[in-house]
C-alpha cells in the first residue's frame, strides 16, 4: 500500500521488485486488498504481453492511513 500510496499506480513487476516479493506472495496479497476493496486492479495488454497494475482506492487510501496513525501512536507510548 505504501507504494500506492505515493504513486498514482504501480504495475505488478514494479511492486514485485521494490518489495523483493514472489510472484505467489504478491498475487496473494493484492488478491486480498482487492476483495478489502483497498485497491483497484486494471488488467491491459500492453503490445501482445499482458500487464496488470494496481491503483489505491479512496477506501485504501483512508485505511492506510489509519494505519499509520495507530503505528504512530504505538510508538509515541513506548518511548
């Protein structure tokens, strides 16, 4: 999310390389934001090779920033 965050979109070998994540661990973790409806998932082809981006929802966005508020927090306690 971190990443949608920031960028507009970001297609599946860019996620896949800033995170380090495999191709399994990343499906199954957008597969998730998606049905969350954290996120939107475009499906397009670009030439004859197939390409799947991911954009941040108004609700992922709202959500995620709730997450950082409570990390945020957390953190403000412990010190």
């Amino acid at each position: 999310m971190s990443v949608l965050m920031v960028n507009e979109y970001a297609d599946f070998n860019t996620l896949k390389e800033l995170l380090g994540a495999t191709d399994g661990n990343l499906a199954s973790h957008t597969k998730a934001l998606e049905k969350a409806e954290y996120i939107l998932v475009e499906k397009q082809f670009i030439g004859r090779k197939p390409n799947t981006r991911y954009s941040a929802t108004k609700l992922g966005k709202a959500e995620f920033k709730k997450h950082i508020e409570a990390l945020e927090k957390l953190i403000k306690k412990t010190e």
